[in-house]
C-alpha cells in the first residue's frame, strides 16, 4: 500500500475504531430526575422560551451527549454550560441525553420574506462561495444524521441558529467534531445568508 493510501486510511480506521467504543445506554427517567437546574435556560421538556437558548427536546442523542461532554472537559466553551455540567458523570450525561431526546420539540415559523434565500442556502448552498447545502448533513426535513452526530436543526430558534453561525463564523465555537467542518462553512456565508437560512431552519420540518 502506498503512502497516499495510507494517509487517507488512517483517519477511517480512526472513525471506526470510534465507532466501536461502548456507549452508555442513557435512562430518560434518570434523566428527567437530573434536568431541573437545565429547566431554568432550556424550559422544562427542553423548549427553551428564549429564543437566544437552544432548544434541545427532540435532540439528536449522540450529539447531546457529545456536547455536554465537550462543556464538561473543557473543549467547548461557555461559562454557564461549563459549571452547570462540570459534576456530571458520563452515566448522568448520557441518562440527560437520553431524556431529552425522547422529549416533542415545538416547531415555529420562518420569515415569509426569508423564506426563499434560505431554502435556496438550506438546499443549494452558495457555489459561488463554496458554502455547502446544509442539508447534505442535516436532511432534507432539519432531522440530522443521528449515527454521525450531527445535530437535528428543525424547529430551532433562527435566533440561536443565526448566533451559532456567528461563532462558527469567528471561531468561537469549537472543541467538537464537526466544529472545523462548520466554522469552513459559516465564515464563507454573508450576514443575509445566515439570517435567512437561520430563519427558514425554524420552520423547517
């Protein structure tokens, strides 16, 4: 086997070898017991009533427990997120992960005027920019690729979408796997193109 083919092998068996890694099976019921200081930001079946905070009912399981992982170890960074999970096991992450994630998450609305922009971003991308189709990894109807982690954008606030673009954009979002993958995309996209497509993923289902 030659070099290049070695150098494109490794980070596949990397992935796979991370595929095989044991991954603690979350109870929704442990869960629910250990959501109530979460309530407080992300509202009590994890629909946050501020739209600056995520909703995280519904959530995809592997990218919730990804996350509260990263805010735990240090390798996100958010000084509230960080303190609020700094005492978690992983068992307690993965029960919270498995509770919010069976939870009904509430779909709102798009900006009728946005609505056309941010399809066309959702769906198309911008090829002249070379920002890809978000739906390439988060589906056609915003439900994300559960096995792969990436994260179910239907339904979320276009206020929080549009700030984690932003900090995708800048670099101040980082410490997760697919981190690298956004901020290459959110830095190539214009204030208008996240504004719409920020509002057309909450109304997307």
């Amino acid at each position: 086997m030659n070099k290049k083919w070695l150098v494109m092998a490794a980070p596949a068996a990397m992935i796979l070898g991370m595929l095989a890694w044991p991954v603690l099976a979350g109870d929704p019921e442990a869960g629910e017991a250990l959501s109530q200081p979460c309530a407080a930001c992300h509202g009590v079946d994890g629909n946050s009533a501020n739209p600056e905070w995520p909703k995280i009912a519904g959530q995809n399981e592997k990218y919730l427990r990804d996350s509260l992982k990263a805010y735990r170890d240090g390798r996100r960074q958010d000084p509230l997120m960080m303190g609020q999970v700094a005492n978690l096991s992983d068992q307690d992450i993965a029960d919270l992960a498995a509770y919010y994630a069976g939870q009904s998450k509430q779909i709102g609305s798009a900006d009728p005027e946005l609505v056309e922009l941010g399809e066309q971003i959702y769906r198309g991308g911008n090829p002249e920019t070379g920002v890809s189709a978000c739906m390439a990894c988060h589906g056609p109807s915003g439900s994300g690729n559960a096995p792969a982690g990436y994260p179910a954008v239907s339904g979320q606030h276009a206020a929080y979408n549009a700030i984690a673009l932003r900090a995708y954009a800048n670099g101040e979002r980082n410490g997760t796997m697919n981190a690298e993958m956004m901020q290459s995309i959110a830095e190539r996209m214009s204030d208008e193109e996240i504004q719409a497509v920020s509002s057309y993923m909450e109304g997307l289902h």
